[in-house]
C-alpha cells in the first residue's frame, strides 16, 4: 500500500468561535433549500402495474444549506437520509416537495442550467472501491469528469488532476497507480480529488468515513474542513454516527422512519437534545 501523506490533527473549536461561525453562516446565502420533500417506493404492484402498496422512505422533510455550511444529516440505517441525498443529484425521484438551488427548482431548469447543477452538487459515497473503475488509473478518474463536461484543455486538466492529488494528501506520481494498490482511506481521498475536479460548491458526503478505520476518519474529516475553507465547498454530511459530525459541522438535522425529528446548531443539539430519538443516539455515540 502507498503511505498517506495526511498526518491527524485534532479540531478544536471553542463556544465562542462557534457562536461566531453560526452567525457568519446565517449572513450567507442559501445554496440548497428542500420544501417537504416525498420520497416513496413501489413494494407491491398489481396485475397492471399500479402500486397498490409504498414504503415512504422520505416524508416531507424541509432542509436549508446556506453557502459555506456544512449541515450534518444523522440517523440509523433505512431512516430515509440516503434516499434524500441520491434525490438532490438525480439518483432518486421524489414524488412531492421541491429541491431548489439558487432559488431554482431543479425540476425547472433548463439542459444549460442542469448541466451546471450536476457539475456543483458532486456525491461522494460511502465505498470508494466500488466508486472507481478498477481498470482505470486514478489520475484518468480524475481527469475522466472534466472530459464529459468538456472543462479545460488537456495540459489544464493534467494539471489540475495533479494539484488536486496534492490537495487530498497523495502524490502526482499516484497517477499511474490503479484503486487496488491504495487503502480504503485513500482510495476515499481520490474520490474526493474526482468529486472537486469539476469546481463544486456542494458535496454530499453519505457516510464517507463510516467503512474506514477511527483514526482515518479523523484524517478524512479534517482533509474535508480543510478542503472547506479552501474551496468555499458546502457540505451535506450523511451519517448514522453523531459523534462522527460533531466536529464538522454548523447545523445537524436528525431523521427518524423518513421524519425529520430535530434540526438545531451543533452545539444546541450536542448539549441539549430536544427529541427522544436525538437522545438515544447521542448515548449511543459516546
């Protein structure tokens, strides 16, 4: 395996200059905006295809993600958190509610404008090895995005690819290498380095660390604070691990069966949970 170039560093934030973030976050516009959002599946048809049973995976949720922020979505598995991240890229269908960025519903916007949408709201998944092409090395994975939306010249995106390499902790020369020649921790920072190729302002991490060991989810996550403040980047941060947002993120937004259950500042929440469920799963991360 090739040795990461990332050495940990632990993120402390005192009250005050948390308090001081919240109110800068406030002053920024917001990027995303979800208006009782429906997300359903078909779980029994009849003989003519209707859908006669669904399982309401999400049900309207309403969520807010201002520039810069990164807005932390937390709860157990199949509570509906996944299914709405796949929905603000295209990955899913929402059967009522609106997504809107930059004030537009992404329903309405025109090819010009879906192009620009899907090249600034990247996902960044929880298996990195099953997101990269086994057959393809890791510089032509990252180069590979900025061909299809045609973003620079060749020398440019050579370049770029490289930087970005430099950027996530690895090396130029990591190019030529394929995904089964890194670990699982760097193989998530290429796909990191892919997502940021095509300059996105927000990224929806879903549970990008949770397959990785302790220590190299306090690398990745302080890798994404950094990339934060370099890039302005937004994040949706997908977890069921609230310890695993706590220092990551502005706001937390908690879901339960498909409901949004609680959505408070950080602090607010980690100090003074208001929902039950919220209180289980604080227990449950310390």
């Amino acid at each position: 395996m090739i040795s990461g170039q990332v050495v940990e560093k632990e993120n402390i934030i005192s009250p005050e200059s948390f308090e001081k973030q919240i109110a800068e976050i406030q002053q920024e516009p917001v990027l995303l905006e979800i208006k009782d959002l429906k997300i359903s599946y078909s779980i029994q048809k009849n003989f003519w295809g209707k859908t006669i049973r669904q399982f309401d995976a999400v049900n309207g949720v309403d969520l807010i993600i201002r520039k810069g922020e990164t807005l932390g979505l937390v709860g157990e598995s199949g509570c509906g958190k996944t299914s709405l991240g796949k929905a603000i890229v295209g990955l899913n269908e929402y059967s009522h509610g609106t997504i809107l960025y930059q004030g537009k519903s992404i329903r309405d916007m025109n090819r010009e404008e879906k192009q620009k949408y899907t090249r600034e709201v990247q996902m960044i998944f929880q298996d990195p090895y099953s997101s990269l092409n086994p057959a393809l090395q890791i510089g032509k994975a990252i180069i590979e995005p900025m061909v299809v939306h045609g973003l620079l010249n060749t020398h440019e995106r050579i370049a770029k690819m490289e930087s970005l390499l430099l950027q996530v902790g690895l090396l130029p020369e990591h190019a030529h290498r394929y995904p089964h020649e890194f670990s699982g921790g760097q193989r998530q920072r290429i796909c990191i380095a892919r997502a940021l190729a095509l300059q996105p302002k927000l990224l929806i991490c879903d549970e990008s660390v949770s397959a990785l060991d302790v220590s190299v989810q306090a690398q990745i996550l302080n890798l994404l604070l950094e990339l934060r403040e370099a890039f302005n980047l937004s994040y949706l941060f997908i977890s069921h691990d609230l310890g695993v947002v706590k220092h990551i993120s502005q706001h937390i937004a908690v879901m339960n069966q498909g409901l949004l259950v609680e959505y408070q500042d950080a602090n607010a929440l980690y100090h003074s949970p208001q929902n039950t469920y919220t209180q289980k799963l604080l227990a449950a991360s310390m």
